[in-house]
C-alpha cells in the first residue's frame, strides 16, 4: 500500500498564510500540516508517499528533505497547478497507480484511527471515507448512496439526497487502482477537464457500481480552507498531543514527540 497526496494548489482561501506557500505547509498546532499526515500514513503502515506539489513546490521540497524516510517521500510536480483543477494533478501521478494506493487531499487532517477505519474496510475496488452531520453547506462535498455503495458525488446534488460528505479520503485495491488510471487518462482528452475534481472521474465509477464507501462520522478530521479552519485543527491536534501524553504518562515512558 502505498499513498498519493494531492498538494499542488495555492491555496488562496487561505491567504495570507498561502502567499509564498501552499496550504499543506501551513502550520497547524505548531508543525505543518502535510507532516501530520505523513506520520499519520506512517503509524498505519503506509510509508511510501508520492505528493504532487505545484504552486511553492520549493517550499515543500525543503520541508520533507529532512525526513528519515529517504527516497519512500518524494514529490512529483505539476507544470499545470495554476491552470488545472486537481483532476489534472491526480492524472501526472497515474504511474504511481499501478498497485493498491490511498488518495488524500493536501488539505486533509485526520486522526489515524480516520485511516485504519479506511483500511480496514471490505475489499471494494474504491471506498471513500465519508462522514455524516446534521447540516451540509455548498462548499461540502456531498454524497448519495445506495446502503453503503456510492451513487454520485458532487458540491451541487441537491440537499434532500444528500447522505454525508467525503473528507477527501480515498482507498484503492484490486483492480480499483487499474480502473481509476484508464478512466482518468479518458477525463484528460476532454476539453473541460481543466476544470474538473477528480472526484468527477469517481462519480462515473460509482455509476459502475465500482465505488462504495466508509463512514468516519465520530472520529476526528478537518479540511483546512479557510484561517478559522487553522484554529479549530490546532484545537484538535492539541487533543491528540495531550492524549499521547497522558497515555505515555501512565505507561511510565517517555511520550517524546507526540504524533
């Protein structure tokens, strides 16, 4: 299992902490946000990472440089970043899709309990991570379903079918990964799909019937969008540190750095 992280947006709802830097370098309960989610990957044994970066691409090179993985982290950059939508990005990472993979967003944070519960869900060629509230707004990323399998997904389904959001978490295996790289590499020859999610490609999946899903509701996770999102995820890692701590605490051990 290996994992891509799609980080090749500005950012702009973010400014001005992404002037210079894309979002998944914000700081966020004191480490950037992409480190959080690599030491997450790593607790639950996924340490083989490929991040699409684009817009402040140096930046993000230099702060995974020093990471003890080696060459397990790497990045792959996206000329396309500032006039593609991450359809595009998802598509220039299709070579590392060629066996089973997670997908994340750049702007995701999620505790690894958020992961394993992925990971440990029935073998479907696609599951999505998804969770249920009681309001959805239009900036959310809805989704119908059918029990537990995905009928489309998409900012604009209209409320009343609406049935919980993906956190932009995604799992692929069996012929899942084969299945995603033919269909995007069919989205990238339509003149529209500059403009598109990738999550378009899954929808037309779902269509197949080769997409279901993993509820998450409960658990912790954030999306960072917007500078208030930067202060709540700082209130919940600090929940996560504190946690950490007490339990190496009662353990009589040394908690170190908390991850």
């Amino acid at each position: 299992m290996k994992a891509i992280i799609l980080s090749a947006g500005q950012g702009k709802r973010l400014l001005p902490l992404t002037a210079r830097s894309p979002k998944c370098t914000v700081a966020v309960g004191g480490r950037p946000l992409i480190e959080w989610q690599l030491d997450h990957l790593d607790r639950c044994g996924i340490d083989e990472v490929t991040v699409v970066t684009g817009f402040g691409a140096e930046h993000v090179d230099a702060l995974l440089a020093p990471r003890p993985h080696g060459g397990r982290v790497r990045t792959l950059y996206n000329p396309d970043f500032a006039v593609a939508d991450n359809l595009v990005s998802c598509w220039m990472a299709r070579g590392e899709m060629t066996s089973e993979f997670v997908l994340l967003n750049g702007d995701t944070l999620f505790e690894p309990l958020v992961l394993q519960h992925l990971l440990e869900a029935p073998a479907h060629p696609v599951t999505l991570a998804i969770n249920r509230k009681a309001h959805y707004d239009d900036d959310d990323m809805k989704v119908q379903l059918d029990g537990e399998r995905l009928l489309r997904v998409g900012k604009g389904l209209p409320f009343h079918q609406v049935d919980g959001e993906s956190i932009g978490l995604m799992r692929f295996v069996g012929d899942g990964p084969a299945r995603f790289r033919d269909a995007l590499e069919q989205a990238v020859q339509r003149r529209e799909s500059r403009r598109q999610y990738y999550l378009s490609v899954i929808g037309e999946l779902a269509k197949a019937g080769h997409v279901w899903t993993r509820e998450i509701s409960g658990l912790d996770w954030s999306e960072i969008d917007y500078p208030l999102d930067v202060g709540r995820a700082s209130k919940m890692v600090a929940g996560w540190v504190e946690s950490a701590e007490a339990q190496a605490s009662s353990a009589g051990v040394s908690p170190g750095r908390a991850r």
